[in-house]
C-alpha cells in the first residue's frame, strides 16, 4: 500500500486533500474537464490563478440560481393553469 492508501484505509484523510477533492468536485460539476483541472491543481495549490476558480465558480453559482427562478416562475405558472382547469375554465 502506498501512503495515500494507508491513510485512505484508516479513515483518515489528510485536510488537503479534502479540500482538494471539494475543490475539483466543484469545478466537475461546474463544467471543467479532467485535463484543465490537471494543469489548474498544482497551480491552485500554490495559491496561483485563484481568480480563474472564483470566475468559475461564481458563474456556476448565477446558472443555479437563474435555473432555480425559472423553475419557480414555472411552478406558479402551472399552478394558475391547473387552479383554471379545477375550476372548469
């Protein structure tokens, strides 16, 4: 076993790397391939290009956010359809 997976192994895993699986699920869920994330990692981990994860990231954040109105402007929507159709209109 190597010492990642010694560590894996006893439950523990080092804050680091916590962070840095946060991190990359984050970026994944954001859109960002496998292969900029390789160049961005060790980049990030020396406190470089910072601004390029928050951009990223923030813009994940508007999406959800701009997702999540339209699902709720659809729900009152259709709960004035439905609301019509009870009442026989």
């Amino acid at each position: 076993m190597t010492g990642a997976e010694e560590q894996l192994a006893g439950g523990r895993i080092p804050p680091a790397r916590a962070r840095d699986a946060r991190i990359v699920h984050q970026l994944r869920s954001a859109g960002y391939r496998i292969g900029p994330l390789r160049t961005l990692m060790p980049d990030l981990r020396q406190g470089h290009r910072s601004q390029d994860v928050r951009a990223v990231l923030a813009a994940r954040d508007a999406s959800i956010a701009a997702r999540s109105r339209a699902l709720f402007d659809a729900t009152v929507a259709l709960g004035a359809v439905l609301a019509t159709e009870a009442q026989g209109g």
